[in-house]
C-alpha cells in the first residue's frame, strides 16, 4: 500500500492574496497542545496556571526562532545563495533540536528570574511537549517536509502535490518512507512513557524532563538513517540531529544520575 496525494494538504486554502498552509496551522496546534497541558499540569500541582502560561508563551516564542535559527545554519549556503532560498525558511518549520534547545535556555532563565524551581517545571512541561511534537510532526507530513529516503516498504507514502515539491523540495512520485509518521508515533510513544512511569518507581525532580530528552535523543537518532532531505551533516558521517542526539543521550542519562542522588532527590519538592 502507497498512500497518494489525498493523504497530504500543503495548502489549506487561499484567502485572496494569503495562502494557509497546512503546516502552520498543525505547528501552532502543537503549541496550543502543549501549553494547555502545561498550565493544566501546573495547577494540579499547585503552581500558578497564569505564570506557566506567560512562560509558556516566551518557550514558544524561543522555540519558534531557536528552529529556524539552527535550520538556518546547517543549510547556510543554500538559504544565502538567493532571496528566493532564503524566503523558503520562513516556510520551513526549522529543526526541532534547535527549537527545544532554544526553549529550554529561555524556560531556564524565565524560572530563575522568578525564582521558581527548575527541575519540577520542567517535570511538568516534558509531557505537553511530547504531545506536541507528535501533533507537529502530523504537520510535516501534510507540508511533505522532512521526507523520508525512496523505499519499497508497503507503508511507504508517495507526494504528488507539486506545492509540496515547490515549498520544501519534496521528492514527487516517489514512495518514501513516512518519516514524519514514524516521529509523530515517537512522539506519542514518548507521552505515554511519560504519563505511565510519572508516578512509578523512585521520584525525583527533573526524571521526567531528562527521560523525555533520553528518549527523543535516541529515536531521533534512529528515525535519522530513514531521513531524505537534506539536512546538514556533521564530518560527511551523521546528520546534525544525530550528532547532537550523539551528546544528548550520554548527557541525559548522567543528569539522571545525578538528579538521583539521594541527597539531591530529597532537597527538592516534585
């Protein structure tokens, strides 16, 4: 089974001289998933929903930049080379790695600023940012960004739309491999770990945001050897993504460690 152009919109419709694209209107879905289920989770728990969400919203705003900004550098001859190439950034969504890092910075720096507890806050937000992602990978698959290598596996997903090709390079009547869908499941599979161990085992401030890192770093590392498009490779052998999943997994697994110690696990409130 190939799946044709009905299974993928790059364009929702035209409002005269304004074009929606499916992809932005997922991407901001995936925010608002996020965000609501950030202020929901910081309620339960006690913290004010109002604070969380003007931090929510400064998070998607870094985000936002943070994505286009390490796309930007990766793929820096070609979005210099022509107006033309650098106007298709801004269509692009960017590199997740780049908006999570970006995100994470500001989320860090609003908390202190605030004087609010860093690890439990990022407890909180782990989940909502899981879900997320798989609510915007869902939007790459509509835009046919982020597209898979040529295979013959009988899931694979062929792009006939030429508004595809034309905004992001999508290969047309090829059938690729959905990488889009295996990240959305990624995405979800990680939620599910997440809500499911919350509450299991030894407790401590920050498990769930650096088992979110854990986990992402090592499917997106994964998910990468099926990936098509050009994407910046870091000396001719893994993909930027790779490398920095390369950095993250050990650093995870050592923050995990470390956030466990009993000495640490006890000075801090979940």
């Amino acid at each position: 089974m190939c799946w044709g152009s009905g299974a993928v919109h790059p364009i929702l419709f035209d409002l005269g001289p304004f074009t929606i694209y499916s992809y932005g209107v997922l991407l901001a879905a995936a925010y608002l998933v996020g965000l609501w289920m950030a202020v929901r989770r910081a309620r339960a728990a006690g913290l004010d929903g109002d604070r969380v969400l003007d931090l929510g919203i400064w998070v998607i705003i870094a985000a936002l930049v943070g994505a286009k900004a390490l796309l930007f550098i990766v793929d820096f001859r070609h979005f210099t080379s022509s107006w033309a190439d650098f106007t298709q950034l801004l269509r692009s969504g960017g590199v997740f790695y780049g908006g999570l890092i970006a995100a994470t910075v500001t989320c860090i720096y609003q908390l202190r600023k605030h004087k609010l507890p860093v690890w439990p806050a990022g407890d909180l937000f782990a989940p909502g940012i899981a879900l997320g992602y798989m609510v915007g990978r869902l939007g790459c698959l509509m835009a046919g960004c982020c597209y898979g290598k040529p295979t013959q596996v009988a899931w694979a997903i062929t792009f006939t739309d030429p508004a595809a090709a034309i905004n992001v390079g999508t290969p047309l009547n090829v059938p690729l491999h959905p990488t889009q869908v295996y990240e959305s499941l990624a995405g979800l599979m990680i939620f599910l770990v997440l809500m499911v161990t919350e509450r299991r085992g030894r407790q401590f401030a920050g498990r769930s945001f650096w088992l979110f890192v854990l986990l992402y770093a090592v499917s997106r590392f994964i998910i990468e050897f099926y990936r098509g498009d050009e994407r910046g490779f870091v000396f001719d052998m893994v993909s930027t993504s790779q490398a920095i999943s390369l950095a993250l997994a050990p650093l995870s697994l050592a923050m995990l460690w470390y956030l466990s110690r009993p000495r640490l696990a006890g000075s801090w409130k979940r």
